[in-house]
C-alpha cells in the first residue's frame, strides 16, 4: 500500500505539472524567455544577480522542506491517512504550486519587490504595517513549533551525542574551507567520515546511558515536571530546548562561514541520504516483505479529534506538502531576484513545491505504517482514537530505521540519521527566522528602545519569547496554530496575486478561490484553537504554566485572525478597485 | 539517438545534477558570503566617496587616490543605495 500511494501521488504530480501548470505558464500569466528580469535588470551581485534554473530547484527545494512536510502529515494522520494524502495531492495540485509559482512571478514583474513593498503597492500601507506585525509573531510560532520538535527529538537517546560531534564537524569543515583554504572533496571527505562515526558512537550503550541520565534528572524515572491534560511536560523538553536554542543563537550571531553553513553543509549529505535510502527502502520492502508496509492506520477514523475537527483542523496542521506561506517568502525575496529567464519560474517553484508533496506523503507512510515499535511501544494508541502517544520526531525516526535498515543500515544508526535529519531541516529554518527576528526587533524597536540595535539583545529576547511558549504550550496546539499562521500567510500571498492580476487584466479566478478557500479555513481553524486555548487556561485545576502557554497560545490565535480579517477587508476594497478598471479597460487591448 | 547525442545528454544530466546539489548544499551560503563582501565594500566606499552622498569622511586628497580603485564598484553601489528596501529583506 505504501509503495501504491507514493506511485499514485508521483502519477498525479506529474500530470498536474504536465498539463495544469504548463497551461498557466503557457496561456494567462504568458511567462516571456525573452523579458528581462529582475535578476538581470538590476544585477548587483549581491541581492539580485541571475542563477541557472537547477541550482535555483536546488535553492528552492532546500528553502521551503523543512519540517513542515514531515511534521504536519505524522500528526494529520490522527484523523485517518487517507484524508492526509487526499488534501496533500489536492492541495498541492490546485493551491500549492499556484501559490509558490505566482508569487515568483508577481515579484519578477514588479522589479523584484517583497511581500511588505508588494502589499503596500497593491493593498494600502496599513497593510504593510500589519503584515510585518503579523510575520513577527508568525515567525516566533515557527520557533516554538520547530523547538518543540526539535526537543523531542535530542532527547532520544540515540541522538544528542552524534548530532554535537556533527556539529563540530561542520566546524571544522568551515575552517578547512575558508581558513586552511583546503580542497572541498577532501574537506568534504574527511568532516562526513567524522560526523558518520560521531552519529555511529551516538549509538553505542554508553552514550545512550548518558542522554538517559540527562533526561531522568528531574527528579523521576520518566523525567516528568508536572501533568496536563494532553500527557506529561517532560524535563527532557526544557533541557533540549535550550541547547536546541543555544546553537540556533550561533547560528544567528556567529558569521555565516564559521557556524551555520558549514554545518548545514555537512548535514546536507545525511539528508540526502535519508530521503534517496529511505524511498528505496520503501520499494524494496513492497516487493521483498523485509519490513511492514501495509498500513495499520486506518484510511479515516474520526471527524473530531483532540485537536479539533477535520475541517478547518486538518487543513492547517498540514501546511507545507499542500501549501505554505513560508514558500511565498522564499519566492519573492530570494528567488525571484535571481530567476535568469521567466520561463525557469514553473520548474523551479512549481518542481520543488511538487517534489515536496512526494516528501510529505513519504512522511504519511512512515507514520501510517507502524503504530507500534517492534519492542511492542505504542507509537499511535488505538484503543484511544489513534491519538499520537509519542512525538512526531519519534514516529519519523522510527519510520526511517525501519526503511533505512531495508538498505542495510542498522537500525539504532538509521534511526540516528533519521533524527539528525530532522532536527538539521528545523535548525536551518529556526537560525534564518532567529536572524530575521533580531532584524525584525532593531528596526521596529531599536529608536524607541536603543539596547535592541545590539544583536545579541534582539536574539536573547525572541529565545526568551520561543522558550516561553516551549516549555509552557502543548506542542501539538502551538502546531496547528503555526499551520494557521502559515495558511493564511499563504492565503495574504494569494489575495495579493489575486490583485496583482486584476490589475493586469489576466484571468484571476484560478488564484482567487484557492485563495479564498485557504483565508476562511485558516480564520475558522485560528478561531477554534484560539477557543480550545482558552478553554484549556481557565479550566479548573490547571497548573500555571499551562495555563500560561495557553493564554499564550489563545492570545496569538486570536491577534492573527483579527489581523487577517483587517488584511482581508482592505485586500477586496483594493480587488474591486482594480475589477473596476479592468472591466472599464476596452477589451482586447 | 547517436553516440555523441547520448554523451551530451549524459554531460546535461550530470551537469544538472552537480547544480541541483550545489544549489541545495552551499547556493545559500554563497549569497550570503557575498552579501557580508558587499556590505563591506559598500562600508569602505562610504568612507572613502562620502563625497559622492554629501558625507566627507575622507580629505579629498585620499579619495582622489583610491578613486580608480573604487570606480568599477560605483554604479552597482549606487543601485543598491537607492534601491527600495523592506524588513523581509532579511528573509532573503
């Protein structure tokens, strides 16, 4: 079964991609090979210069697959695996690749401008202002989703020792690069080798006895800090988080070449490993029986969950594979300006955006495929609705040693890289969003407040905001509420093409519903976790962190649906404005 | 398909393949390494043609030595001065 859904989406990829994205590019937005573009008008070198089209796949593939298609489908699964992988293939064939695609190419026809000069062009300033407002906080739940995730995932065992001796391999990759100046295959030999046995010694007893040691210091033998009604806040989360968030600070304020990229670099060849060992594990496995992959999840299972209802719930937990607001992010201020042809925007942004799908349904089968590890512990709790009794990190990396070790990894080494894997796609995203917060923090705050130009104080105070939601928030609710961030940061990218096109005469109805569709999902999905939030702060004998995370949770909820519904009323004046002119225009100009 | 068509799409594949991992390993840090070299050299031609943006930071004298120097880097300088910025930016 596993093998027959992943060749089924590639099947469906393949012809939306063929034929819906090809008659887009092809007939309304009329993508010109001839046209200039921004890359090439305003070549700085720098911000703005041209990159072929599969370095440019490559960048953008890198960009937007972080944890989301991973994270998002593992915990969408609680409603059933068919629901998952039906909102995946049709969310990335009708709103997916139209969002990452057409914001390319809104941003290449206006000279290379962001989303904030974009909705300040199309909207009105107050938009800009709430959309920058909006980001801020957007970005602070990426930082507490992914923290949280990542937490859980330094504290299996087999984990924390070979991702620090991987780091200090990137270390050292990045002083044999820049300092001793040495040749890149050797570097890249030698610091692989030593982060492929650091991960191995990870493995051995005596480093999980260590790990284990450090997660039962609170006191217990499970390490538990106090209960809520969602399952134990662990010690284990509090300790990784902060080391999770110590090395994203170095990331942020250590130049680029000493830290985060030569880290990022050595990791890229584990990833790479992950996915190409893993989906040959699965095909392997379909034809030869060497490990499970019929599903055990069954295709639906219920329309309400814990988490809230399939609609609009389901829609927002999965965000990146279908579609996300980040890729909007990633196409207008990075890709867009280095785009050397307009006709490179369908393979680049529409290519990785379906490429990530196929990820993402990777992630489903992973996740559908065992609801209980070998030794008999329960990864999804049938007896309860298929709740997910363990973190998403753990399903992932359960499913990638069992997949891995079809291709002759073992299993203790497979599931390490599978952890490696996942926290290094979260880190690279959480350093870039840190980075931008510190930014973020100088220039809104640094006239009125003078201590926020320093660096390192705009960093400190976003750990402290991440590690406040950390270690009080349900992770699984923090989840849902990025996704909402996310989806209607997606919904804004789409409002605004929507616009854009108007503007343009061209036919906009293709952009307009999805975006539509994706605005009210996205208000309602908030709304009900904003409910759920408080709802769980003022029950009766909740201990106070949890009620502090969800007054948190409910409070941010709330604030993004209000802007949202602000963005949305301003965004259709500026639409009817521009439908009026375009019905005005004489036709067939 | 003859031998030297079957050689060419063998370079074109391998070609694509090297950019895609270049691309998704190190595309990122070179836009980076180049962005902190141009912040730099935007620094230094500040200093030296303040002149140019009515901020004389140098005598004259100096900057009139270094001129040939900075003459290449100028009009992208300028592009990226005048250039509309916004905070997301920093995202890219």
């Amino acid at each position: 079964m596993a093998f027959w859904t992943l060749l089924i989406t590639i099947v469906i990829v393949i012809l939306g991609y063929r034929y819906y994205t090809n008659r887009v590019d092809q007939q309304i937005v009329a993508a010109d090979p001839k046209r200039a573009t921004p890359a090439k008008m305003y070549n700085d070198g720098v911000d703005f210069m041209p990159a072929s089209g599969s370095v440019l796949f490559g960048y953008q593939f890198k960009s937007i697959a972080a944890l989301g298609p991973i994270v998002g489908p593992i915990t969408a699964v609680q409603w059933g695996w068919l629901p998952a992988v039906l909102w995946l293939i049709v969310g990335v064939f009708f709103i997916g690749w139209v969002q990452d695609y057409a914001s390319a190419m809104m941003a290449m026809r206006n000279d290379g401008m962001t989303m904030g000069g974009l909705a300040y062009k199309y909207i009105s300033p107050r938009a800009r202002g709430i959309l920058l407002s909006f980001l801020y906080f957007y970005l602070l739940l990426i930082m507490g989703a992914f923290g949280a995730v990542v937490a859980g995932l330094l504290a299996a065992p087999t984990v924390p020792i070979g991702f620090l001796i991987l780091t200090l391999a990137g270390v050292l990759a990045g002083q044999m690069t820049y300092r001793w100046r040495m040749d890149l295959v050797m570097t890249t030999v030698v610091t692989v080798l030593i982060a492929l046995v650091g991960i191995w010694l990870g493995t051995m007893p005596w480093a999980q006895s260590i790990v284990k040691a450090i997660n039962g210091m609170a006191g217990n033998a499970e390490g538990v800090l106090y209960s809520t009604p969602y399952g134990p806040m662990k010690w284990s989360v509090w300790f990784w988080g902060i080391i999770a968030l110590v090395f994203t600070y170095f990331g942020s304020v250590l130049p680029i070449w000493r830290f985060a990229q030569p880290v990022n670099y050595v990791s890229f060849w584990f990833v790479m490993l992950g996915i190409v060992g893993s989906i040959l594990g699965v095909i392997i496995a379909t034809f030869t029986g060497a490990t499970g992959v019929s599903f055990e999840i069954p295709a639906y299972i219920a329309f309400n969950n814990h988490l809230g209802p399939l609609w609009p719930i389901l829609f927002v937990t999965i965000s990146c594979g279908a579609i996300s607001g980040w890729h909007s992010l990633v196409s207008t201020s990075g890709t867009a300006r280095q785009l050397e042809k307009e006709t490179d925007a369908k393979p680049v942004t529409a290519g990785a955006m379906y490429t990530e799908a196929v990820l993402a349904v990777l992630a489903v089968v992973f996740a559908a495929t065992a609801i209980a590890k070998a030794d008999g512990s329960v990864l999804y709790d049938a007896a309860n609705g298929y709740k997910l009794s363990v973190g998403a990190g753990g399903i992932w990396i359960y499913g990638m040693a069992r997949f891995l070790s079809v291709v002759g990894i073992p299993a203790d080494l497979g599931g390490a890289i599978g952890g490696i894997f996942l926290a290094v796609m979260a880190l690279t995203v959480m350093q870039l969003v840190l980075r931008f917060m510190r930014v973020a923090s100088a220039e809104l705050l640094g006239d009125k407040i003078i201590a926020f130009k320093n660096p390192h104080v705009g960093s400190l105070v976003a750990i402290a905001f991440t590690l406040l939601i950390l270690w009080t928030a349900f992770w699984q609710r923090i989840w849902v509420l990025f996704g909402g961030a996310n989806q209607l940061f997606a919904g804004l990218a789409l409002l605004l093409v929507t616009i854009w096109l108007a503007n343009e005469g061209k036919k906009y109805e293709w952009v307009f519903w999805p975006g539509v569709f994706m605005y009210v999902t996205t208000v309602a999905a908030l709304l009900i976790t904003a409910w759920k939030s408080f709802s769980a702060a003022f029950a009766p004998d909740t201990a106070a962190a949890f009620m502090v995370g969800n007054l948190i949770a409910g409070l941010i909820g709330l604030f993004l649906a209000i802007a949202a519904l602000i963005l949305a009323w301003d965004g259709w004046k500026s639409l009817s404005t521009a439908r009026s002119k375009m019905a005005a225009a004489p036709s067939g100009d | 398909m003859t031998e030297e068509e079957k050689r060419s799409l063998i370079q074109k594949i391998k070609e694509n393949l090297s950019d895609f991992i270049y691309g998704m390993a190190s595309h990122e840090a070179t836009r980076q390494a180049l962005k902190t070299r141009g912040s730099m050299e935007h620094l230094f031609i500040l200093i030296t043609m303040g002149d140019l943006l009515g901020v004389p930071i140098l005598p004259p004298y100096y900057s009139l030595r270094l001129l040939p120097y900075v003459v290449p880097q100028i009009s992208t300088w300028k592009r990226r001065m005048l250039r509309e910025k916004d905070l997301v930016d920093a995202l890219a």
